[in-house]
C-alpha cells in the first residue's frame, strides 16, 4: 500500500501519520518527490482502514501495490534511483556510468595494464573476477583472495572503483574489508537468498545479475531480498538469458530494459559481453543499450583475449574499447544521455 499526500504536507502531519503507521507493525519507505511525498507501507496492511486515511486533509490518495516486490516497485519510489558509488561515480540519472574490465584477474601486469587503458578511454569503473563460478570443475576458478588485492590495488592506481562478484557470504567480511566499491551477485546467484540476505545488511552498492532462466518479476523479488534487509542501493544487471538459440551464449533481452524501468525506480546496466559470447558483437549491442535506456554498460575487456584464462572470444581488446567509447559519446546526447 503506498500513501500519496498532497503538495507542501507539513512536516508534523508526516511525522504524527507515520508514528501512527509504525504502531500497528507496519515498516515505512518515504520517497520524496519534487512536490509530493509517498509513504510506501510493508507488511499486513489490512491493519489499515483505507477510507478512514483516504479522508485525511493532507492525504491525496491511497493506493494498493499489486506487485509482490515492493521496495523495488515505482509505485513505491516514482523518481528514478541515482546509486552513488563515491568517488564522484553514479549509476542512474543522466551520466552512463561503464564498467570495463578482465573477465578473470590473471597477474598484476594484466590487471593494471587494462586499468590504465579503460581509464584513459573513460571507464567509470574497473571490473574483474576474483572468483569464478564456472561451469566445469575442471575450469581456472580465479586467483581468489590474491586476485581481489590485485583488482583493489589496480583500481586505485587507475582511480577508479571497483566491482567485483562475490560467490559466498563468508567472503563478505574480506570485500569490506579490502574496499570493493560494488559487490556483484552473479547470474547463478541470484536467488541464493542467504546470501542476499547478507548482502542486504550492508550499505554497499550491490550490482544484481539477473539468472539465467529468470523472469523479470524473479529479478525484481531478488532485488527485493536485499532492500528488505535495508539496502536500497540495487543496480541490475541484463545479461542475456537462455533461450532455445545457440548461436549466442544467451540471448541479449533488451524489451527487459524498458519493462524494469517501467515497473521499478532501480538503474540497469546491460551485460553484452556475456548476453552474446562474441567479441565482434559486444560493440553494437553496447550501442543498443544506450539507444533503448540502459544506464550503464558493463564490458570485458582483455590486453590478450585470444589468451586469456577465462571468456577470451567474448572478450574485447583495449583499442576496441577506446573505439566503443569515442561512438557513445556520439551516441549518447541522441537519447539525452552523456557518458
């Protein structure tokens, strides 16, 4: 249930109707626009006697939230969220905020050198695994708690923040620890509700992979695992889903661009280094996400795909990167972006 109150509300009527709320159990999200405010209600609220709130003075309407995802849903929070990484780097709003980066940290060179040559092209933001969930158990599994010191150390020579997944919630005391700026729930993780949970007790930006079989309604539920526990910073992720095609690695579903920016207030990035398995395909398909409103794009790069220990042929070279770059700009003020 949200709770829509008439312009200019005085702050005592918003105080003395939410301490009233808070007293029959119910939890409450306050979302201010620029003239009016909404009170998002969670939990039973058949405790609430719609018409007696409905006559309030200040009250312009009540209305019931359909959508099992709450936190996440626009009803809750109209405006678009604006997810602050620090560092002067947003995810939301005008800018298109692009990570780039080594789908595997593999040596200090390698990880720095990419560092170096994404932030001169103008990344926002540093990207690489430290540990791997693969499919085989045969398959490098990352440099673990080695390659996360080598990623935090090449993001802060390079000045940029880092992203990095996290696999487990035993970890998550290291990632605080070490500094990780975005934690990211990868695909196969995206209904390991522990460690959603975890995730969701923390304040740290969270970068929220949807599944590889999941519908939008799952990824938007997952999202709302994190903001029950408190965490409101939540940026999804697009990254192809699977489909009955095999050409591709996934199936890079862009109408799940619009459809989450229709129904919740959360940024969306677009993965189309993994939507697509392709090098040659990752640069026109970044351009597409920017065209239909993505807001950031998150791109593997590598100074040596054809060698690299993990997702080489996905994989695009630093000169591509700095070509890709210097097309979005172009492309950007088209659709009222800048990068």
């Amino acid at each position: 249930m949200i709770i829509i109150l008439k312009e200019n509300t005085p702050k005592e009527f918003v105080n003395k109707l939410t301490k009233n709320i808070k007293s029959k159990g119910l939890q409450i999200d306050i979302s201010k626009g620029a003239r009016k405010t909404v009170l998002g209600l969670v939990g039973d609220t058949s405790v609430i006697d719609r018409e007696q709130v409905q006559g309030y003075d200040y009250v312009d309407k009540v209305v019931r939230v359909e959508e099992p995802y709450k936190r996440a849903s626009r009803s809750f929070h109209p405006q678009d969220s604006i997810i602050d990484i620090g560092g002067g780097v947003t995810v939301g709003g005008k800018k298109i905020a692009v990570m780039a980066g080594p789908c595997s940290i593999e040596t200090p060179d390698q990880i720095e050198g990419v560092a170096k040559d994404i932030a001169a092209a103008g990344a926002a933001m540093l990207r690489g695994g430290a540990f791997k969930p693969r499919t085989s158990p045969y398959s490098f599994q990352g440099l673990r708690d080695k390659g996360l010191d080598m990623l935090v150390t090449a993001g802060k020579k390079a000045k940029l923040p880092v992203v990095t997944e996290i696999m487990s919630a035993d970890k998550l005391d290291v990632f605080l620890k070490d500094g990780v700026d975005v934690i990211q729930i990868g695909a196969r993780n995206m209904q390991n509700f522990d460690l959603l949970k975890a995730v969701g007790k923390t304040r740290k930006p969270i970068l929220l992979k949807r599944g590889l079989c999941a519908t939008i309604e799952e990824w938007l539920m997952s999202a709302e695992y994190i903001m029950a526990e408190g965490n409101h910073n939540v940026i999804l992720c697009e990254r192809g889903i699977r489909t009955f095609e095999t050409y591709t690695r996934n199936t890079l579903d862009l109408s799940a661009v619009l459809a989450v920016k229709h129904k919740s207030h959360l940024p969306v990035v677009v993965d189309p280094s993994h939507a697509t398995g392709k090098r040659w395909m990752v640069a026109d398909l970044a351009k597409a996400a920017v065209a239909c409103g993505a807001d950031g794009i998150m791109i593997e790069v590598h100074n040596d795909p054809d060698n690299a220990l993990c997702d080489g042929a996905q994989s695009i070279t630093p000169d591509m990167f700095t070509a890709l770059m210097g097309s979005l700009r172009q492309l950007a003020p088209i659709v009222g972006r800048e990068i």
